[in-house]
C-alpha cells in the first residue's frame, strides 16, 4: 500500500469514528433530566390519571364534563357518564374546549391601555385592581352609569355579579349572546305560561318534526338531544321515530331526517298554524275549546298556506294528520324560525301545533321544567335587557364605565347595530375575557379570568331534564397563566373599593362565596337536604360527581295549556319581513351558527378548524352555500369568489354547491371573520353578520339573522375554500347500505 | 490496488466506503460502551450504598409508585427532608439538599435509565409479576453512585419476555405504542 | 442451499398469510349503527385529543395531508328537491385479512393475538405501501414533523407517542384504553368487562351509535349487534375481513314522498 492511501485510509477510518461517536451522542442525548416533586400533591400518582367534574361552556346546554388530568395538566375532556344533560357523551365542541385553557393566545396577564387608542402594556394585578377601584370610586354615588356585559349565566356568578351591581346602585346588568334562545323563552312564556325552557322529549317520541331546529350539532342542547335522537331512531322503546325537518336550508338535522320540507324562508309558523287547523278541523283535537281554536287558525287553512309557504296543500295535510296520528309526536322551533324578525310568533305556532296534537305536557312530547333558577339572580328582562338598549345607552353617553365578561358583541352582534362606535364613546371599558376577542381589544383595561377549567363555578342546565340538573364546576388544573376568576376579580374590586360596597361583597373567594350559597341551597331544598345528613358530606359528594340532580326516573307530570285567546295575539300574521327589494335582492340569506365555531367561540381552537364541516366538509375558513342551479344561472362554479351585497354590508366568500337548498335562497355559517382572537382564527373568511340589518324580534329582543335579500356577483378577489371530501357520490361502490323503513318493519327484532 | 482506470476507482471507492462504515460503526459502540453516561455525576453525591445498603431502607420507601404506576417516583424532597432535617445535618451533601429545601426547588436529578418517548414500560407490570428490582437495576444496595448495569436495548428486554414466556410479551404492541 | 432458501421463503409466505393466530384472545370489534349516527362529528375531535393527532393546518389540509384517523363521509343523492344525505363514520377497520399487512416491507404492520392491525411506528420507513394498499383510506402520513404551539402541547396524552416526520399512522382502537383495561384486569384476576374498553369516539359519539367490545364473547353487546339483520361490512366483496360491522341505515328508496 502506498503511504498516500495508507494516510487517506487513516484519515477516513478517523473521521468516520469521530461521526459515529458524535451521532451516538447527539442520538443518546445525557443529562435528561428527573424532576421530583418538592411537596407532592395529595391523591397524585404520576403516570395514573385523576379525574375532576365541570361544566362545559362552549354554549348554553351545560353539560357536565369529567376533566382527565395527569401531573397537574388536562389531556381529554368527556361527558360525565352521572349527568342527566350530557349522559358520559360531549360533542366536538366540547371536547374542543381544552385548546381554550391551553390556547397560546390567551391573555397572560394583566394589562392596561397606554392611551386611548394606543397600545395595551402588561402589568401587575395590584395594579389593575387599583386602576378598577380607582375608576368604580370615580363614578357617581346616584347615577354610576357603571354597566356589566356577562353572557346569560345561570350559576353563582350571576347572583354575584347581581350583587355586585346592585351594591353599586346600578341596574345596568346585562346579559348578551348571539344564541341566547330569547325567543324560545318569550314564545313559552307568553303561549304557555312556562317561565323555565321546556324540555323537548325527543328520546321518547315517535314523529319529530322539526322547524329549523338543528339540534344535531348547535341547537339548545345538541348533546342531550343527539342522544334522544340516537335512541329514537334504534335502541330504544318500541317503533322507529320518524323525523320530518322544515327549514329552507337543509341543515344537519335535516340531512338525517325522513323528509325535508325546504318550505319558503319565513313562513314556517304559518306552516305550523296550517297543520294545526288541519288537526283540528279533522277532529284529532280533544280539547273543550275546539271551536275557538278553529275560528283562531282559520286563517291559516292548507290551501292558502301552500301559497305563502311554497309546500304542497296535500303534503301539508299529510304530514298533519301524521302528526296528529303518531303518539307522542313532537314539534320544535329552532334557530331557523327563532331568527326571523317574527321568531316569537313562529315559535308560538310551534306550541300552538303540539297543543292541538295533544303534545304538551306529555312523555314523548314538551315536558315541562321547574323554575331552577339561582335566588339573587338576574334573567333578562326581555323587554329593557337588550343589546341594542345597551349600545343605545353607550352612544348616548350614559355609560361611564363598563365591565364586560366572555361575551363578544363587536363580533356577534350585526355591523349595522355600529357595537364598535357605541363601545368608543364609553370613558372606561374593563374586559375580563380570557382571549382578546374584537370587544377585549376595544377595552381600556384587560384583567383576563380563567377558563372554567381552573376555576370555580356552577350551572344551572336550562333546559334541564323534567327535573332541576344543578351542575358544579371545580378547577381541574392550576392556572396556567397569569389570571384569576372572574369572581374573585369582581370580590377584589369590591374590596378596592371599600366601605358599603365591601361591606356587602364580604366573601374573601368566589369559592367560599359558592360554598355558602350552596349552604343555602342546601337548607332550603328538601330533596338536597334528605340526599345527605351534613352540609360537608354533601359537598364533597356535590364536587365528586360533578354536581346535584334527583334520580327520578319519570320527568314530573304537569299540565300545560295553550289557550286560543291566549296564543291567539302572538301568532304570524305575515310571512317574516326580509330587507331588500326581490328584484335588486334576488335571494334570501339565512344566516347559521357553525357546527364548530358556534357563534364565533371556537374559531381560535385549531382542532374545530380543522374539523371539517359536517354538511361541506370545508376546513380553515368560510364559504356561501347556493343551489347549483342557481350557481348555473350566476355563471359561478365551486371555489369561485362571489361578492355577497344586502342593503347594510358586504361579504366576498367562496362559493359551495349546495343541493339542499331553495334555489331562492343562499345560507352562510356564522364563525368566521374576527379580525381579532389570535392566531387561528384572525383575519380568516368573512363574517356574515357584516351584512345582517340592525332589526331585532320587537317582543323578545333577539336578533333578527334571517331578516334581509342579498344579490351575488362575481369577485375577482382570490381565496381558497379548502374541503375535504373526495366525491359527493358513492358511485356504485355501496358504501352506506340502507333498508326501506318497510323492509326494516319485517325484520326479525328478537334477533337483535 | 495499483490498478487503474474506472474499476482500479470503483474499488477504492468501496475500500475507502468499507473503511469509513467499519469506523464509524466502532465509533458509535465506543461512545455507547464507555461514554454514554451510564454513570453519571448527580446535583448531589446521593449513595444508594447508604441508603439501601447500611441502612437497609426497602427500595419503595422512597420510590413510592413502583408498585401502583408506570413511573418507579424519585423521592419528593420533603421525604428526603423528612429524615434529613435531623440526619446527618453537617454533611455537606446533605447541606445541598437543604439548599434546594430552602430555596423551594426540586433537585434535578440526571436520568440513568432513560427509555426513548416511543417505548411504553410500565414498573407496576413488572413488580406485580414478582420481578425484584435488582433484576434490572443491578445490586444499587452496593453502589455509590447509581449506575446503568442493563442495556435497556429492545433484545435485552424481549430476551427475559422470551425467557418468562410472557403472556403477549413479544407483541410489538405491548411495548410500543 | 438451496433448501435454506427455501425454508426462508416458506416462513416468509406464512407470516404473510393473514389470520396466523388460530384465535384471538380478544376480538375487538366496532360496531357502527348508521341509523343512529347523525354526522356530527364529535368523534372526530374525539380521537383527535386522544390520540395526539397533530393539526396540520390549511395548506397541507389543501393537499389532502390532514391526520384524522376517523373520518365522516357525506354522500348525497338526488337533486333538489329529492335530497338524500348518508352518513358514515369510516375508521381502520382493523382487518382480519388486512392487504396492509400483506405489503408493509419492514413489518411495520401485522396483526396480532387481540385481532387488531398493528402499526408500529418505531419500525415504520415510511414506504407508504401500506397506505396504497388500504382500500378505505385510513392511512396517515406524517410529511413532516408537526409543531404544537406551547402550550398546546401540555394536552399531549402521556400514554401513546407523539409521531415524527416520515411514520405512518393510523387509528388503533385506542389500544392505550385497551391496555389500562387489560390492565386493570389483571390486577382483579379477571378477563375484561363488556362495555369495559371504550374508545374516545365511542366514548363520546352523543346518538350512541358507536359499540365497542370483544366478538369472542357471544353475550357482549357486539356479538348481540353482530347479529342485527341490518348488518354488514365495508366493501365486503374485497374480502379483507373487516373488524367494524355496519348497521343499514333504514331510509326510503328513491324521492322522498314530495308531494302527498
């Protein structure tokens, strides 16, 4: 060998060494590190889980939830199998709600604006509870002008919060929420005296017809009423339930029902009232009062109604006496109706047609609920608690100070209504919201709360079950950022600001606050008092299964009436009213929670980003859905960006063909387009709400979605609709193998 | 090896190659041999040979889950602290201790046996098959500072699971997850 | 020589031959009622949370990358107003005769004693062959490795790992659920309770039509299902012996009953 390769060789064997000796040790890293705990937790084993019970608060059906936690972090949420609402089951929203506590973009700590307009700057908390009882000294003893935004809560918090006004002296407390079911309150109070939501018995029902009531993914109490639905249709007592929807857009629940029923928009309560004089006149009505309720419905004879509703006489007629022939069957309003400019009208209609088909008060049908509501607590009064009075109050200068809580008005509520203008003019708006959302980014002080999975708090489900469902929320992790509740920042600021007000606000943490309300619920409810001997027992039994129901197995039996002079009043005398002239605004737009974002909440969590939509499988972003044939008219294909004009806004939005829509009609989800609320969700599609006039229901006070015409023309603006289906058909392939409901009634059961 | 042309460099190529791989192969099992840490230097001069040796202290007074967990447990300072506060308070290894007391710091203890994030071993499995701890962890009762006397390489653990004839305990599986 | 040869390929042949366990221990089955499924997919971020599923974003979404390892498909037939949506949750279906396992070069996949279709990532090169050769679709691959953003990360479930770039993934029944069953299990010195395992979809699907259990058990609730005249497998005639059973949807053929 020659001494040049003898070295060449040396010098490869060398280097080749030194590689594998440093691969080895970067491979084989030293020095992982074995932290002990310096005092452990009690009940902590590392590596087996611990599980804590809450209350979910993605929307308003209180679900109970267990919170799996394992060394001080939460890895998965679930339904609490004990709970009567959520019964061990949660939907992708709620099992979403874990990317909240561990959202990078929630607020880390205190912080304060540097000057109007300007910059937000960190600071401590003594700080700016200093800066909050600084400001609530300033505001006058008589008239504090001192108002409080909360979403409609129903636990503790809201009594607390009551009390906090009220020690101030003010009124001013409101309670705001795109989705807030105000019109379904209104309808039931005002057609049936009911002041709690009814609970709707789909479990036990056999016909379910449902007027825009998506209950399968955002509607009321989509989890509870999934599982009625699941056991409706298999598993359950007896005959298959049958579902009939009525909505001009299909939604979900439309998807799976019998029958879709796309009637015009607007016209739905007429519908209703049409089958009911169908039922009545045909004699299936059994009440006493059957001739007033005939002479009342009158009105609305089939013939006429398939005019206006754009349904067949013969196929309402059907499905009337259907109604009527089933036992139970069952009749829901939802979002759809609930949103037109005459919602309460068309949801009392709904009750109108479960009274005259015998529904109200029965297993199966509408049963109703208690009063469950917390003593010191605030509801909305429909009447004065409304957004708009607020926004009108703030613009007018009557606001001196505003606290506002996990609630979103410049997002949720429409552009038209000018929330952002209105919020300008108010000296002094403090945010306790976890995220900085549209509102929190308009505020001059942020001290941001925890999520509920660190803190306190309880829910009272409405609707709950046909008995009370009392739930309880305890932290289930530390916090993981610089925050505290909203409780405990509101007994702060009591304590700041010191003499009547810390007088009345005495409790030194939300948590010995709740405690001693629940001593006090305690004594008063018999049930809770006999369930245990102490207090303390029943406290700790309270935390562990995640809160307090009665085992009844039958919901309580009540009579519930619906009486012609009564409902007589509030029923549609028109199709709802839509912005717009027909020639300029050639389709109506109706406006819907998305199945994920819901009203806007859970657009920053990147798992229901990427989830994709039920109905179009369209991830990461917005879309407009139009009836192919129109699209073919328009001249735009799928993916086309298209300008969306109503007589208030705009939107540019890619397009979605969608067959299950009236060709006269095009619908959008509500979700998209913050322009605030961190990285995944920021500055992603449009927001529809941009479009949507400034009309609310003249007796419940809700917004009003569905109540303007758009015209589309094509944009040459580019975007992206990203979906993630393949084909729409199953081309031959079988994949979802179906039996006729006639072959189904022939199959053995016994096997089974 | 004096030829030349295309082949005469082709084969010196792959001589060259040969070389290289066999050197680096070697390199890697020197540095996983003799210098993968398998003793490492702790934050404290901790003596199993006192503890578990003189003295006799069973392994789950202090490794407390061993039993109920995946995880064996390091002992939390406040048991070290429990005995330590009293014991042996001059020396100075102990006066470290005291410090990470003191300033309400866990000690970062280095890992020795240090299983890669895609190997599931759960210590709970193991004793409850009647397993003793130095089956695994060599004679700690005798050591002075810990050291790794296993090669916790998938062969060495499959060899006992083959051995015992373990229920599914060569089922990728049951391991890797 | 010649003879070694051809042991080796005679063994080689046979560990391909699907079905080498003469019986399971357990044979773990779904069954999916699609009459009581409504698409609304909370078992998709179910299994997400789970099984740390990483999110991948729009762009990679776009090109069909997204790491769902239970996925609902829509079809829709008819033309308005004739409308008929289907829903169909499709999952691994965990074959008994898997045409995964006949591909995967480097073992990476086989089936084991408790009838399921392995996926071992530590041993996965990512050939995506398993991937091509899944008639279903339920394959993930991870292109690159994906980043939490802290502290999202502190969610990630300890007890299944994280994948890295170039690993095929896929859904695994919850194996890890399994496991703390089995686990329990055996420290009561007992075989496993029907209704026992459940995993996250199951857990969470709110209609109920998700039902998990072992089909060696004839009184389970999946053997009862199992045994529903509405039963059937997912593209049956390619006889890959699914281990998720399927309940016929009871709907109307052809338009619904429009007018009267």
């Amino acid at each position: 060998m020659k001494r040049r390769d003898f070295l060449k060789y040396l010098g490869i064997g060398a280097g080749g060494l030194g590689a594998g000796f440093v691969l080895g040790k970067a491979s084989n890293p030293p020095g992982a590190k074995l932290i002990p705990y310096l005092i452990p937790p009690e009940d902590v084993i590392p590596g087996v889980a611990n599980w804590y019970a809450g209350v979910c608060t993605q929307c308003n059906a209180g679900c109970g939830t267990i919170v799996r936690v394992m060394e001080g972090r939460a890895k998965k949420i679930e339904g609490n199998p004990l709970h009567p609402v959520s019964r061990g089951k949660l939907c992708a929203r709620g099992q979403a709600s874990l990317q909240a506590l561990y959202n990078p973009d929630r607020i880390k700590g205190p912080m304060r604006r540097i000057s109007k307009g300007g910059d937000f700057t960190g600071i401590s908390w003594e700080e700016g509870l200093e800066i909050l009882s600084g400001n609530l000294a300033k505001l006058d003893k008589d008239a504090p002008g001192l108002y409080m935004l909360t979403p409609p809560l129903r636990g503790h918090l809201n009594s607390l919060v009551n009390g906090f006004m009220a020690a101030f002296g003010s009124p001013d407390y409101f309670q705001y929420e795109l989705f807030q079911h105000r019109n379904l309150i209104a309808a039931n109070r005002l057609s049936a005296s009911l002041s709690e939501i009814p609970y709707y018995d789909i479990e036990n029902t056999k016909f379910l017809l449902s007027f825009g009531a998506d209950f399968s993914s955002t509607w009321l109490s989509p989890v509870n009423m999934s599982y009625g639905y699941g056991r409706m249709r298999q598993g359950g007592q007896g005959k298959r339930g049958r579902l009939v929807s009525v909505e001009p857009r299909m939604s979900l629940t439309g998807a799976n029902a019998d029958e879709w029923v796309p009637a015009r928009p607007g016209t739905e309560g007429i519908l209703a009232l049409s089958m009911a004089y169908e039922i009545v006149s045909q004699g299936y009505y059994r009440g006493a009062d059957g001739g007033a309720w005939k002479s009342v419905l009158a009105r609305y004879r089939p013939a006429e109604a398939a005019k206006i509703t754009d349904v067949g006489e013969e196929r309402i007629k059907r499905i009337a006496r259907e109604f009527a022939e089933t036992r139970p069957s069952l009749a829901i309003g939802g979002e759809c109706v609930a949103s037109y400019e005459n919602g309460v009208s068309g949801l009392v209609a709904v009750n109108v047609l479960n009274h005259v088909a015998g529904n109200m008060g029965i297993k199966g049908g509408v049963v109703p609920n208690s009063e469950g509501f917390v003593e010191g607590a605030r509801r909305p009064d429909l009447k004065t608690d409304r957004i708009s009075t607020l926004l009108k109050s703030a613009s007018e200068g009557r606001v001196k100070a505003l606290i506002v809580y996990n609630t979103n008005p410049l997002f949720t509520a429409p552009k038209a209504l000018d929330a952002g203008g209105s919020l300008s003019k108010i000296p002094f708006i403090v945010s306790l919201s976890s995220f900085m959302d549209s509102t929190t980014a308009a505020a001059d002080l942020i001290l941001p709360s925890h999520t509920s999975l660190e803190d306190w708090g309880d829910d009272f489900a409405e609707p709950a079950v046909g008995t009370p469902v009392y739930t309880m929320n305890q932290p289930a992790v530390s916090p993981v950022f610089d925050t505290k509740g909203a409780g405990d920042i509101l007994l702060a600021a009591a304590r700041g600001a010191g003499g009547r007000v810390a007088d009345r606000l005495k409790w030194n943490t939300f948590e010995a606050y709740l405690r001693e309300s629940w001593q006090g619920l305690y004594k008063r409810n018999r049930a809770m008092a006999s369930s245990a001997p102490t207090f303390d027992e029943f406290w700790s039994r309270t935390l562990q299964n995640g809160g307090w129901w009665q085992e009844a197995e039958e919901p309580r039996k009540r009579a519930v009436y619906v009486s012609a002079s009564g409902a007589g009043p509030h029923l549609p005398q028109s199709p709802s009213r839509f912005e717009g002239d027909e020639k300029e605004y050639p389709f109506y737009l109706v406006l819907y929670p998305h199945a994920g974002h819901f009203d806007g909440r859970g657009a920053n969590l990147p798992w229901l980003q990427e989830t994709p939509d039920p109905m179009t499988s369209v991830v990461w972003g917005g879309w407009i859905e139009i009836n192919p044939k129109t699209a073919g008219g328009l001249g735009v294909k799928e993916g086309d960006m298209v300008t969306v004009d109503s007589p208030s806004g705009r939107v540019q939005l890619p397009v979605y063909l969608y067959p299950g829509i009236r060709p006269d009609t095009v619908a959008m989800p509500i979700g998209q387009g913050h322009t605030e609320y961190g990285r995944y969700a920021k500055g992603r599609g449009s927001n529809p709400l941009d479009m949507v006039p400034a009309k609310e229901d003249g007796i419940s006070g809700e917004i009003a979605l569905n109540s303007t015409r758009v015209k589309i023309t094509t944009s040459d603006m580019s975007g992206e609709m990203v979906k993630m289906e393949g084909s729409t058909k199953e081309l031959g392939r079988e994949i979802v193998q179906t039996v006729s409901p006639e072959e189904f009634e022939k199959m053995p059961k016994d096997a089974v | 090896m004096n030829e030349t042309g295309p082949i005469g460099i082709i084969k010196k190529l792959v001589s060259f190659a040969v070389v290289g791989a066999v050197a680096f192969f070697v390199g890697y099992r020197i540095q996983g041999r003799y210098f993968s840490g398998r003793t490492p230097a702790q934050p404290i001069e901790f003596s199993h040979r006192i503890h578990a040796g003189d003295n006799k202290i069973p392994c789950m007074y202090c490794h407390l889950y061993a039993d109920k967990s995946r995880v064996a447990g390091v002992p939390n300072v406040k048991r070290c602290m429990g005995c330590h506060a009293v014991i042996k308070t001059q020396s100075p290894e102990i006066q470290k201790l005291a410090a990470y007391w003191e300033k309400k710091e866990p000690v970062p203890w280095v890992k020795v046996h240090n299983l890669p994030d895609h190997v599931y071993f759960p210590h709970k499995r193991h004793i409850k098959a009647g397993l003793e701890c130095q089956q695994c962890h060599g004679d700690v009762a005798s050591m002075k500072r810990i050291t790794r006397v296993s090669s916790l390489t998938m062969g060495w653990c499959l060899s006992c699971h083959t051995k015992r004839n373990v229920k599914n305990g060569r089922d990728c599986w049951t391991c890797h997850i | 020589m010649e003879g070694i040869l051809k042991r080796i390929a005679e063994k080689f042949r046979d560990y391909r031959v699907p079905g080498y366990y003469k019986k399971f221990d357990y044979r773990w089955t779904m069954v999916v009622d699609l009459d009581m499924c409504n698409g609304c997919g909370a078992c998709v971020v179910a299994c997400r949370a789970e099984n740390n599923s990483a999110t991948v974003g729009k762009e990679e979404c776009r090109k069909g990358r997204a790491l769902n390892w239970i996925r609902i498909e829509r079809y829709v037939e008819g033309e308005y107003p004739d409308i008929k949506v289907k829903f169909i949750p499709i999952m691994c279906q965990n074959c008994s005769s898997a045409p995964c396992e006949i591909g995967c070069p480097v073992y990476a996949t086989y089936h084991n004693q408790d009838g399921l279709n392995v996926q071992v990532y530590n041993r996965c090169v990512g050939t995506f062959t398993c991937a091509t050769y899944c008639p279903y679709d339920v394959r993930r691959f991870n292109w690159f490795t994906y980043k939490w953003d802290k502290p999202l990360d502190e969610q990630l479930n300890p007890d299944l790992t994280v994948r890295e770039m170039g690993v095929m993934e896929k859904c695994t029944f919850c194996i890890q659920r399994i496991r703390v069953a089995k686990d329990r299990a055996k420290d009561e010195k007992r075989e496993i309770k029907d209704g026992e395992v459940k995993p996250a979809c199951v857990q969470t699907c709110p209609t109920g039509a998700l039902v998990f259990g072992d089909l060696n058990d004839p009184e389970s609730s999946v053997s009862r299902m199992a045994r529903n005249p509405r039963r059937y497998r997912l593209l049956e005639e390619l006889n890959t012996d699914p281990s998720v059973i399927y309940l016929k949807r009871v709907m109307a053929e052809g338009p619904s009953e429009r007018e009267g």
